[in-house]
C-alpha cells in the first residue's frame, strides 16, 4: 500500500520493478513540488495572501454596512415600542370610552324601535294607571275612566289626533 506521494508505507514492501512505474507516473500527472523554485512558491503565496485579503476586505465592508443597519433598526424598533407604551393608555381609555357609547347605542335603538312600533299603533299609551285598576273590559273600563275624568275638567275637554 502507497501513501499520498506513492511512497509504501512503512512495514511494507515493493518489488523494485514497481517501484520505477510508480515514480514515473507520479512526475508526469503533477508536477513536483521540489522543482518550484522558492521565489515561485513565495509569488504564489504572495498572489494568494493578497486575493485572500481582498475578499475578506469586501466582507468586512458588507459586514460594517449590515452592523450599522442593524443598529439602525435597533434604534426605530426601540423607538416603536415607547411611542406604543405612550400610547396605550389612550387607548384603554378610548376602548372605554367605545363601550360606553355601544351600551348607549343599544339603548337608543331599543327605544326607538318602541317609539316607531308606537307610532304605528293605532292604540293610547296611557301612563299612570296602576294595574290593579282593571275590570276585565279594557275597554269598558278606559270609557268609564275618561268620562270621570272629563267631567271633573271645569275648562272643558278637547280630544282630537296627535298626529
């Protein structure tokens, strides 16, 4: 078994005639590092080092525009949030405030629907009676009322539509 440079590892043998093809074969597919001269190998160290150096530069500068970025969103996000805490306590209020005029809405459609239903009706709305008053004839009962009444106005009595 040969190592990386087709050199047999250690406790192992080769024939000799192995040996020269293996040799040979390793000089003509690459190139051997022993035949660069020491200023080629410092040239590509150099050209290496300075590509190298240039892509870490750009990544610094792109990495320096993120951080600034970032901080910059830092700083309106902290800004969003006092201006919401500001502002909540407004807004519980108006929520409040919201409830109140729902509940009185309701209010007013509830009597409004009575007073148009009322205003239909073809009936008197009649306030003061106290309900124990009542025969079994509404009627008969409401005549006998309204005449007793009637007869106790000294100025006389006009009736006539409302509306």
């Amino acid at each position: 078994m040969e190592g990386p440079t087709g050199v047999p590892t250690t406790g192992q043998h080769q024939h000799p005639s192995n040996m020269a093809s293996d040799s040979l074969s390793l000089t003509t597919v690459s190139p051997s590092y022993t035949d660069l001269k020491s200023d080629q190998i410092l040239e590509a160290i150099a050209a290496t080092k300075q590509d190298l150096s240039t892509k870490v530069d750009a990544v610094a500068i792109q990495l320096g525009l993120l951080c600034s970025e970032q901080q910059r969103l830092m700083s309106r996000v902290t800004q969003v949030e006092s201006e919401v805490t500001e502002l909540r306590p407004a807004i519980q209020d108006l929520e409040g405030q919201i409830w109140s005029l729902i509940s009185k809405v309701r209010v007013m459609e509830a009597r409004a629907e009575d007073y148009e239903g009322r205003s239909r009706c073809d009936n008197l709305y009649i306030v003061g009676f106290p309900g124990s008053a009542e025969d079994t004839d509404h009627t008969l009962f409401f005549f006998k009322w309204v005449s007793q009444k009637v007869a106790q106005l000294s100025d006389g009595f006009l009736a006539g539509r409302a509306h």
